[in-house]
C-alpha cells in the first residue's frame, strides 16, 4: 500500500502555510524537499561523526570515511553498478558531465570528431560539450525533436558517422517531461561502436534504473533531485572508460604519490575525487536512496504516473491553456502555456495561493526557441504529491485563464 500521508508526515517543509495556502510543491523538477530522515542524517554527521574521510586514523574520521564508502555501495546497489569502484561522488549533474566532458574529452576527442546530443538537453548537457567542441574543433550534431517532443530516431542514425566519437542524452526532459527511448538510442549507437552518456537528473527519482540492463557507458544523477541534499551527485562509467580517462582536477586524495618531479593517481574511484568530497552529503544521500527503497522506486513511479495521467487530463479541459510537449511517453513534469500571458504571471498569481511551480526556460533555451515562446509554466510531481492539489491548482489555473482570455 502506498501511504501518502505517511510519506508527507515525513516531510516537515510541506506542513506550512505559504501566503495563508496550504504549500502545494509542484516544482520538484528543480529539487525535491527532504524527509526527516535525509535531514537528522546531516544533523548526526555533524553532532556525532563529522571529520575528515580518507586520512585519518582516529575513530571519527574512521566512521565518516565507512560511513562515506558505505554510501557508495548503496549507490551502486541502486542502479546495479558493476563496481563501486565505478561510482565517481561531484557536486551533481553538471559536475558529473563537465568530467565527462573534460576527461573523456581529453583521452578520445580530437579536430573534426562529433559528438552527438539532442535538441532538448538542458544546458548542463549542452554547454560542456559545447566548449569541448570549441577546445579540440570538434562538431556538435543536435537529434532534432517534433512538435510532440520526440525524437526523431532516423535522423539520429542518418547523423552518425566514424567520426561520431560519443553521444550524450537526457533520459526524461525536464521541460518536456519526455522519456526518451535511451535503450534504443544506446543499442544504435553501440552497433557503430560510439559509447553513450546518459543524463538522468529527471529519471533517477521517478524510475528503476538498472546501469547493466541499459547498458549506458555514463550514467549521472544529482542527489537533490532524488531527496537527498543539495552539493552531491554521482557519475558513474564503465571502469573501462574510467580507467582510460585522465583525472578531472589535481588535488588531495586523487593522488597516489607525489614528489617535486613526478605524480602518480590513485585508483578508481579516487583519482576523480579532488579535495575533500561532500562525505556528509554522500552519507545523507545513502540515507535517501534507503527511504526511496523503503517505499519502493516501482511504487513511486506507479503513484507519479497516475498524478501526471490525471493533471494531463485536468489540464488539457481548460480553455487557453496548451501543454507544450505530447509525447506518448512522459514522466515526471508537464509544461504548459497560456494564451495571453507570460508564464512568469502564471506563476506569480499561482504563487499567491500557495502553489509552488516553475516558470521560465528551464535552462533548455533551445527547446523554447522551437517552440517560440519565452518560457513555460511547469508543474513537476514527486511521490508526496496528491490528486487534491492538482484539483485545487487547476480550479485556481481555471479561474487564471479566464483573466487572460
Ligand atoms: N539535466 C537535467 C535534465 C536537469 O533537469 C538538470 C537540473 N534542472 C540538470 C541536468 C542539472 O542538474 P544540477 O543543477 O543538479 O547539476
């Protein structure tokens, strides 16, 4: 059974008043609150554990490196790594890809490869390839998408060549709420040998994610997103990859030895973890991925999937208002315009009665020019969501409408 009100009761930041409203959080896309368990395991790592991992030997540096290393493990278990070696702890998603983009870069892209993304990836997908491409004379290739949002999968084959050297793809869009067919996308590149990076920022909280069964060659994922605290995320990559790519950053505990003439690196996962990591954040989010078990990732995305179904239908019965991206396959956020307005008064005035939602490009510039607006209004669910707030947000969205027709 899944118990919502349990699972709200959890969440302190819920339970308050927002301009006299009950708060209705719908901006999960952006980052989920915490459950009290996330938040008294940063409470007990600086009360009772807090001290530098990896160096000491005293008692507490000891429980925070275990309690560290214990989080990795329960990474890799999450998304059923080969190795916890594989698990590479950054800041979050742009960390993640930024390494990827600078190591990996640095090891296999030369003048005149490509590397493929799509039209719709959020900057963080973007950019990084971008500079890659500007440092080496590398070429970016965008798979276009249709008015749905889909992607169009011929022209992503028709774009590969031998000179396609990578091709890096968001899993579920965050302004579209596209899910995108990664195991088709990763098996095509495969067969041209092109190994495929995959941005699961909006994935990894809604859906089981099995890194062998994909058979991706990257996988990053940010920890705020998925209920855990802001400043941790993972990369993980094949070891094979790993081990072939040049450290990220020069620093403490990425070596193996220094002296004034020579550095030799530390093995995996270390040699991509420069300086003092976020322990205290990568222990909280292992407490995290334990609450997510403990309700059940299938049971999540069950209850999300029912919330997106219902708001979709809600949404599209009110006059002036059009959901921008219909792709057949959707999860986790719906955007939508209205006629007449701004999305920014949208979500002012929604603002006003307590509802919580994001308006603007959502860093995918691209995605708005194709469509020729300034932005969206985008509601975006996480599993402490309930029919009654889509119900009370399209009553005031109704009445929002009618202003502006
Ligand atoms: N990719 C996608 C699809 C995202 O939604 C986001 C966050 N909005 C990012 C990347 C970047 O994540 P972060 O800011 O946590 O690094």
């Amino acid at each position: 059974m899944y118990n919502i009100n349990s699972i709200r009761n959890d969440f302190p930041i819920l339970h308050q008043k927002i301009h006299n409203h009950d708060l209705v959080y719908f901006d999960n896309a952006a980052t989920t609150q915490k459950p009290q368990q996330v938040i008294d395991a940063i409470v007990h790592s600086y009360t009772k554990t807090n001290s530098n991992i990896h160096r000491g030997i005293h008692t507490l540096s000891q429980l925070s490196t275990n309690m560290y290393e214990k989080a990795r493990k329960q990474v890799q278990q999450f998304i059923h790594a080969p190795k916890s070696e594989e698990i590479i702890f950054t800041k979050g998603v742009t960390e993640s890809i930024n390494l990827i983009a600078h190591s990996f870069g640095e090891a296999f892209i030369k003048a005149g490869d490509e590397i493929i993304i799509s039209a719709m990836e959020h900057h963080s997908n973007m950019v990084p390839w971008h500079m890659l491409c500007e440092r080496k004379q590398a070429t970016l290739r965008f798979i276009p998408f249709n008015s749905d949002g889909v992607l169009d999968i011929e022209a992503f084959k028709n774009s590969i060549s031998e000179k396609t050297k990578l091709v890096s793809i968001v899993h579920i869009s965050n302004s579209l709420g596209t899910v995108n067919p990664i195991s088709e996308i990763i098996e095509i590149a495969h067969s041209h040998g092109i190994p495929v990076c995959i941005d699961g920022a909006q994935s990894i909280q809604h859906t089981p994610i099995d890194v062998q069964a994909l058979d991706c060659d990257f996988f990053v994922f940010s920890g705020h997103k998925m209920y855990a605290p802001t400043g941790i995320g993972v990369l993980w990559g094949k070891e094979s990859w790993l081990e072939k790519m040049p450290p990220y950053q020069g620093g403490g505990d990425m070596i193996e030895t220094v002296t004034l003439e020579k550095i030799t690196y530390n093995t995996l996962p270390f040699k991509f973890e420069a300086g003092t990591s976020n322990y205290v954040g990568a222990h909280a989010l292992g407490v995290a991925i334990d609450y997510i078990q403990h309700i059940g990732i299938q049971h999540i995305e069950t209850h999300e999937h029912s919330l997106m179904e219902y708001a979709t239908s809600k949404l599209q019965n009110i006059e002036g208002l059009s959901i921008i991206g219909n792709a057949p396959k959707k999860a986790g956020a719906i955007s939508f315009k209205v006629q007449g307005a701004h999305p920014a008064d949208i979500g002012q005035i929604l603002d006003k009665k307590g509802i919580a939602i994001r308006t603007g490009t959502h860093c995918t510039e691209p995605v708005m020019q194709f469509f020729n607006i300034p932005g969206t209004a985008r509601m975006s669910f996480g599993m402490y969501n309930t029919i009654s707030e889509i119900d009370y947000c399209c009553d005031v969205l109704n009445k929002v409408t009618r202003m502006f027709l």
